[in-house]
C-alpha cells in the first residue's frame, strides 16, 4: 500500500473546465465573432475551429476518461441557443445533449456555465449588460437550458468571472465592447450580471427542485509594489471590486467606499448561491499610477517571479499557487461548497506547469484539512485553446494541440495529473521533486 502523505476525500471532484467559444469552433454569431473580425486578436486570427468541440468533443473526452476525470465543466453557447431574439434553435440542445451525455456515459459529473464571456450578436446590440432588460432576456435564457438539459444536468454556473468580463471589457478595452476606464459602465454591468445571476437561480430553482446553482468568480493576490501609501490604497480598491465584489453582493453587505456611491444595490441576489467557484491563477503587483485616472494603469508582472509564457504584448501573470488558499479563505464566510473551477498556467514547455499544478493542489488540501468546504480542482485546462484577444499565443492545455491538424500531444503535466488523480493524492516524491519554482 503507497503512503500518499497529500491525500484527497474519496468523493473529492477531478476536473477539467472548458468554454464554448474557447473549444467549440465556428461560432459566429456572438460578439467575439465581431470583436476576431474587427482585427482585435494579438496574435491574428480567431477562434476558427478552436478545439473543434463542435465536431468531435468526444475525442477529447476520451482524452479526460484516460485522465480518470469524474468531473467536467463545459459551458453552452447562448447565441446558438438563442442564435435571433427569441428563436431558439432545436439542433443546438441536440448537440449539447450529445456532449453531456457522452461525459456522463464516461463517468463525469456536468457542471454547464450559461455564460462564459460570449453571448449573441442580438443582445450586444441592446447594451448587453447595461440594457435593463438583461436579467429577464438572461432568465428566458436560463429556463430554455433548463427545460432542454435539466434531466442530464444538476450544476449550473450562471456566469464565468463577472469581475474580468466587466473589467476587461469596460475598464481595460481588452474585451468587446472595448471601451476604456468607464468605471460607472463597469460597476452597471456588474451588477447587471449580479441581478441576472438571481433571477436565473429562482428560475432554475423553481423548473429543477435540488438543483445547485453557483457562479465562478476570479480571485487574484494583490501586492502593493512599493511600501507607500498610494500603492496599498490602490491594492485595497483593486481587493474591493475585483475580489470581494460579488461577495459584497451575495452577503448583502455594502461595496466599500467611494465605489458604494456608484455601484448600483441589488438586494435580491443576497444570498442566492449554492456553491462558489474560484478561478485562480496569478497574483499581480501594483504601482499607483499617479497621475493618472483609476484605469488599467498599475497591474504590473514583476521579471523575475514564476510564469509561462509571454503574452504577445504584456506578460500573463505570476503563477502563484498561494492564490488558492487566499481565495478559499475570502469567499469562506458563503457558507457554501467551494470549488477551485479553473486553476493553471500558459506553458507550452510544460516548465512550471507541473510545479504550479502540484502546489495549488497542495494549497487546496491545507485548506480542507483545515475545515474549509473545498470539494473539486478543475484545471484550465484539457487541451490549448483559444485564449481571447491573446488568440493562440498562450498555451493552457495538458495537451498540445495543433489547431490545424488537430492533432494532440500530452504534456507531462497530463501523465502528472491522471497519476494523482488515480492516487487521489499526491506522492511524497511529487512533493519533494516540485518543492520549489523552477528556474
Ligand atoms: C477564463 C478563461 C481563460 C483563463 C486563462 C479565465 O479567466 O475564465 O476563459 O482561458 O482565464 O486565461
């Protein structure tokens, strides 16, 4: 019998999480489509045939049987649900039937995002989360998946990290509609986001008696660059609105000064959360950028601290396994069960991907020694894919993939991860070999 010193409760849940847009292919009729065209991609390009889920998502859940995975997050594509306001498409639930079914067959438990950052050409046109009317459009929305899943599906994730689609797309100009430190626009579709997130849990609530209804937040360590003044304040309004805001929401309790003032209330979403999903990957240092309004200015990635690979402009991030106790421990006052539901690195040499994998695990498993409801590590993620306006530069995949053949290559990250899942635990040699950051 192996001494596994790291071990995992024997329910614990061994994922990997993907996205529609990010693995399906040939979406066309959602605002990233628009957002591809207009050139906005780094690396050139589009999500063309991404991962080619679309096709053949089955080759790939071979893929995550071989890895012994009993959990996967997928999410639907609202403008093929819903590809014209109020036409819903047939062929589309079909397809999606399919899929989960055949991740189920395999032995996986289905956790569906609703929205993962993408949603129809149609309701960009209205605003997107700035139209009053979102929540009820994200409602109609919300009971066709449930009508149309519900039999094969009890874990819903009503949005992917509300604080990096209304930053990166109202504050940074990183996301489509692209606009730039529109601080009152970011904190509206928010809460916009917020408001839809409570109407679609009474709804799928109210068509799937218990049912688990979540949403996945991104979580990162901010460290002030310098010890003053300035940069610990600006790491305290980075904390508050990026970290804590929905949990702000979900408690009830009042966003911290000045944002309280802008950010409008919405009560009815206290509360309303079955499970939280943490994504956690980086942790960013912060130089007050005086001068200068509250904008993208001051996120800053020093040179010599672990990461992957470059982005094609700006470094990614610091891969900083410590992330995922600190979120654990935030987002602890819920009450409610926590996953970690995306967690990993862009690595096309596998360098640190290892290293990082084997240390956010380790954290993981402190913290649900310690008591913490931790109850699922999802990685981000399968195989590459398309990652947003980086495009095809930065590579997250356990296994390679070569977007034109399709071909796919494991990583040794792969063979690491279906060895610890098998062991449902980490072996004392792994702890030992990953002890410390690559060089
Ligand atoms: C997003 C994913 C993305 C990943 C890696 C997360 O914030 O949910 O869509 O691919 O980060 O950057």
């Amino acid at each position: 019998m192996l001494a596994i010193p790291a071990s995992f409760p024997d329910d614990f849940l061994w994922g990997v999480s993907t996205s529609s847009h990010q693995f399906e292919g040939g979406n066309t009729l959602n605002q990233w489509h628009d957002w591809e065209r207009a050139g906005r991609i780094r690396s050139g390009g589009g999500c063309g045939s991404a991962c080619d889920w679309w096709q053949n998502a089955e080759r790939d859940l071979d893929l995550c049987s071989h890895l012994g995975l009993n959990a996967i997050r997928i999410s639907i594509e609202w403008s093929r649900m819903e590809p014209a306001f109020a036409h819903w498409s047939d062929s589309a639930v079909l397809r999606y039937r399919q899929i989960i079914r055949e991740a189920r067959r395999r032995g996986m438990r289905v956790f569906v995002s609703l929205h993962h950052f993408t949603h129809p050409r149609w309701f960009e046109a209205r605003g997107g989360f700035l139209d009053a009317q979102a929540p009820e459009l994200f409602r109609h929305y919300a009971k066709r998946a449930v009508r149309s899943l519900g039999d094969l599906v009890t874990d819903w994730v009503t949005f992917n990290e509300p604080n990096v689609y209304a930053s990166f797309g109202y504050l940074f100009g990183e996301f489509p509609p692209g606009r730039l430190n529109e601080l009152n626009s970011a904190l509206s579709v928010f809460s916009g986001m917020m408001r839809a997130h409570a109407f679609a849990y009474d709804m799928l609530h109210r068509e799937q008696p218990g049912t688990n209804v979540g949403l996945a937040t991104n979580y990162v360590v901010f460290e002030p660059a310098r010890d003053n003044v300035l940069d610990r304040q600006l790491v305290s309004a980075y904390d508050a609105l990026f970290n804590r805001g929905a949990l702000s929401y979900l408690l009830d309790e009042p966003i911290p000064l000045p944002f309280a003032m802008m950010a409008p209330s919405v009560p009815e979403v206290a509360g309303k959360i079955d499970f939280i999903g943490l994504n956690v990957y980086n942790r960013l240092h912060v130089r007050a950028p005086l001068g200068e309004k509250f904008g993208p200015g001051g996120l800053h990635v020093p040179g010599d601290v672990p990461q992957g690979d470059h982005g094609v402009a700006a470094a990614y991030g610091e891969a900083y396994p410590k992330v995922v106790s600190a979120a654990v421990a935030a987002y602890a006052p819920l009450g409610c069960p926590m996953y970690v539901m995306e967690n990993g690195v862009p690595d096309r040499e596998d360098r640190i991907r290892p290293w990082l994998l084997v240390n956010s695990l380790r954290e993981l498993r402190h913290m649900w020694q310690q008591g913490y409801d931790v109850r699922g590590y999802f990685h981000w993620s399968l195989v590459d894919n398309f990652e947003w306006s980086e495009g095809w530069r930065l590579r997250f995949g356990l296994y390679s993939l070569d977007e034109a053949t399709q071909q796919r290559i494991a990583r040794p990250s792969a063979e690491l991860y279906r060895q610890i899942i098998a062991d449902k635990g980490i072996r004392r040699e792994t702890l030992e070999r990953y002890e410390n950051a690559p060089a």
